[in-house]
C-alpha cells in the first residue's frame, strides 16, 4: 500500500518550511520511526520520521524547495520487503594488503542529530568510518570533527614526499591554477591562489538568519526602544558559587553557574516592577501574571531563545539543569517550537563571548531585555578606598512606550542590589 509522507502542521506562526536534506532517495528502504528528511524553519529544524518501514517510491520536493502544512513530500510502499528491496552496499575502495581493513560499522542515519548528519554531508564522509563516543557508539558532533581533524593530519603526513603541485605543473594563469586545484582528489594540496586576488562567497540566507534579522528590523521599528547601564559588583555571587559549588554540584548533579542568580533576581524584580514583565497588544497593554523568563544560546545557525516556564518556581538547580538542556538542544539543533515560543523577558549573556558593555535589542512582543557582560576586576571606592573587584557592567534595553525611564532604572538598579547581597533573595527583600 502506498502512504503519502507529509509536511506536519507547523505553529501557527510558521507559514512554510524550506526542505534542508533528504537523508533517503527512490528505491531506498527505511524503518518505521527513521527520519526521512529535516525541514528547515524560520525558528527550528523539523525532523519528518516515517510511521512505518517501506521503500520510498516517489520524492516530489528536492532540498531547498518551500513547502506548507498538508503538501505531499514523498510516496512510501509499506507492502515491499524491505530487506530484499534495500540498495545494495557500495563497493570499498581497493586496500594495500599492508593495512588492516577497518570493519564496516552500520551505522543508523536516524540516531544522528541534524547537526551531525550535515556535516558529514557537507565533507563527504562516510559515516561508517567515524566511531561513535556517544550512548550505544551514537555519533557526536564531537566525533566527526575529531574524525576530520585526523584525516587532515594523515593528508599532510601523505603529501609530505610529494612535489608541490606548483613546481611540477606546467606554467599557468593564477586563474587557472585554483580551477585546476579545487577539481583534483581529495588528496591533493590545498589550491596556490594569487594574493592579488579578490575573492567572495555568496550563499543563500538561512531561514533562521533571515527571520533573526526580521525580528530585529521589527524590534527597532516598532519600539521606542531605550537603554540604561549599571554596574554590579560581583564578589559576593562568586564567593558563594565557591563556598558551595562542591556541594552543590555533589547533590544536585550540575554544575552552579552566574545563569541562575541573574534569573532569580530578574524574576524578583519583575514581581516588583510588573510593566517590565508586560507586553504591548494594540492598544491594550498585557500584564502577565507568569514569569517565562527566555535565556539566549547559542546554536550552530544562530542564536536561539529557549523559554524557562514558570522561573519564579523554579530552585536554583532547576534552572541550572534547564539552561545546560537548552544548550545541548540548541547545539544539536533538537529544540522544539515550543521550547522558544512565547516568553514575557529575556537575559542575554554576550560575556561568554568577552562582550564588555552593549546594548541589546528587545525580542518583541516582550518589553525589556537584560544584557549581561564579561566580569574585570575594576577599581571601585568601597568605605572610602579604592579597592580591585571583579565588576559586570549590566544593560537593560526597554520599549519607552510601555516602561518609564524611572521604572527602568529602579527596575535595574533592584537587580544589582539582589545581586550584591544574594540573600535578598532568599529573603525578598
């Protein structure tokens, strides 16, 4: 019987999907619960599994298509057999007796994430050759970059004999030597290229970049959007992650990281300061009486913002364990639409990446965004003397329309506080 394989529903915020990679062809069989092919939206990759084992007949969209809700992408006959239908194995390359030939590991395509999966199209490996560090030899990022990593030392060691390309070719254009370099064997060295040359890459813009850019063009549009600064001093935070990280990270099974703290408190002054937890819908402003408190991560197509529901309930563990959980999804790109669907505020964290001060824009419909920064020891005048203190500048991006100059401020000024004296929080005070 033949079974139409469709786009799934996609949130009511998604109108299309754009086919990022087929991982089976016509004539290929596949088991029940095998992914078939990611769609690629503005927000996440979708994987489209199949609900039952079949050989595909028919594959009506190719990679970089559109496609909507409802559209037919392939045609699965679940009556053939399928391991008599399966494609025969691809002859391996000839081996020098020398050498022990490696054992030829099946390898299941569906137990790859996206991530995984496309770089090891992108290098053309195959993917029986990359042993798998993960649960049941599952294959890591990790792995194929360590895979890659090691090809590329064994082409140096084999080049090393050989005479350079440019000394035993005949005489050519610079033009000429890149065309002829870039269509040779994998084994070859790298292409000589003229350093007067000008050269570009164009490639299409990724859904997710092209809706990231939308969205801040929208934000900056439609806000009147506002920033003030402040400086915390971080001791305090810092000597309680040392006092008590052994034992934290003993009983709860994670690490204790800056994320939680900056959430807790953000979360304390919300309650205090409940516009800046509101949202503007028409003319009617929103004031929310939950506190979903998005953390922005990043991910190999661009920066994500998974949503931390209900935080003001949430321990300290919790939040630790559920920002590690996003980093690891977004890094796979396993995140769902509604891991960062909706949220009332967002926390941005650009000193990871060494960021001093910024100013961070709003992800609307949300009315504020707190920007965090890299820790330096600075001088600070504490009891009339100067003292060095590890100190992070802070940001509070605001929509004017919704939020007071006054109320940001003491808005942020309340986190700093709390921050500096981590039992305010306990206490709410």
């Amino acid at each position: 019987m033949s079974i139409e394989i469709k786009v799934p529903e996609l949130p009511e915020s998604v109108a299309d999907a754009t086919i990022a990679s087929w991982y089976k062809q016509v004539g290929d069989s596949i088991q029940a619960d095998e992914v078939l092919l990611d769609l690629e939206t503005d927000k996440v990759i979708l994987e489209v599994p199949v609900v039952k084992s079949g050989i595909i007949r028919e594959i009506r969209h190719q990679v970089g298509d559109t496609v909507t809700a409802g559209q037919v992408l392939a045609v699965l006959d679940d009556s053939a057999d399928v391991s008599a239908s399966a494609p025969a194995e691809k002859p391996q390359p000839q081996e020098s007796t020398d050498k022990p030939r490696q054992e030829n590991r099946a390898v299941p395509v569906g137990a790859m994430s996206p991530s995984v999966r496309k770089l090891i199209a992108e290098n053309n490996i195959d993917a029986t050759q990359i042993k798998g560090s993960g649960k049941n030899g599952r294959i890591l990022k990790q792995d194929v970059e360590d895979y890659l990593k090691h090809r590329q030392e064994n082409r140096g060691v084999e080049e090393t004999p050989a005479r350079p390309a440019a000394e035993t070719a005949p005489a050519a254009s610079s033009g000429e030597r890149v065309q002829a370099s870039t269509s040779t064997a994998a084994f070859t060295a790298a292409p000589v290229i003229d350093e007067s040359q000008r050269l570009e890459r164009r490639v299409p813009m990724t859904r997710l970049r092209a809706r990231i850019a939308e969205r801040l063009l929208q934000s900056q549009h439609e806000a009147a959007m506002l920033t003030t600064f402040n400086e915390v001093n971080m001791k305090p935070v810092m000597e309680l992650r040392k006092k008590y990280r052994e034992a934290f990270e003993k009983k709860f099974g994670v690490r204790l990281g800056l994320m939680s703290f900056f959430v807790q408190a953000s979360v304390e002054a919300l309650k205090r300061f409940p516009e800046v937890n509101a949202s503007i819908d028409g003319n009617d402003i929103v004031y929310h009486g939950y506190y979903d408190i998005g953390v922005a991560v990043s991910g190999p197509n661009g920066l994500v913002v998974p949503i931390l529901r209900d935080a003001d309930i949430m321990s300290i563990a919790d939040i630790e364990k559920g920002i590690i959980d996003f980093a690891e999804r977004a890094r796979d790109n396993r995140l769902a639409i509604e891991d960062i669907t909706g949220g009332t505020f967002t926390i941005s964290n650009g000193g990871v990446f060494g960021s001093m001060l910024s100013t961070p824009i709003i992800n609307p419909p949300q009315s504020a965004i707190l920007g965090m920064h890299n820790i330096t020891e600075r001088a600070m005048v504490v009891d009339g003397e100067i003292v060095a203190l590890p100190v992070m500048y802070l940001a509070l991006s605001y929509d004017h329309r919704l939020i007071d100059g006054k109320s940001a401020v003491q808005f942020l000024v309340t986190i700093k506080q709390l921050l500096e004296d981590p039992s305010r929080i306990l206490l709410g005070v």
